[in-house]
C-alpha cells in the first residue's frame, strides 16, 4: 500500500495538481487522498481505476514495483 500510495503521489505532483484536485477530478474525499498517499488505506480494484482515470495513466502504471 504504501508504493502504491508514493506511485499516486508522484503522478499527482508529475502533474502539477494538489490533492484537492485530485479529489475532485477522481471523485473522492481529499482525506482519502491523503491516507492513500501515505499507505494507510487498502484500495479495491475500482478505485485503482478510478486514481488512473483521473491521473490519465493505466492502471498497472501505478502498481509497478510493488512485490
């Protein structure tokens, strides 16, 4: 969770939004952006979804590297 949580915050910064925007454009709470971010919380399959539709990438783009 937490290389998935930096994976997130590093296409949200390459991007150049805040975590506002990203709660807005992905539809979540930016309290749940946050403890994304910071790996406290276990995402389901849909919300994977969701993060790469709002940060236009690929699912699997923000899995990589995590074993």
């Amino acid at each position: 969770m937490k290389i998935f949580g930096e994976n997130i915050k590093k296409r949200r910064e390459d991007k150049g939004i805040s975590q506002e925007e990203l709660a807005n454009i992905a539809e979540f709470d930016r309290t749940y952006i946050s403890l994304v971010e910071r790996g406290k919380r276990n995402l389901s399959l849909l919300n994977i979804c969701r993060f790469a539709k709002a940060l236009d990438t690929k699912p699997f783009e923000l899995i990589k590297n995590i074993k």
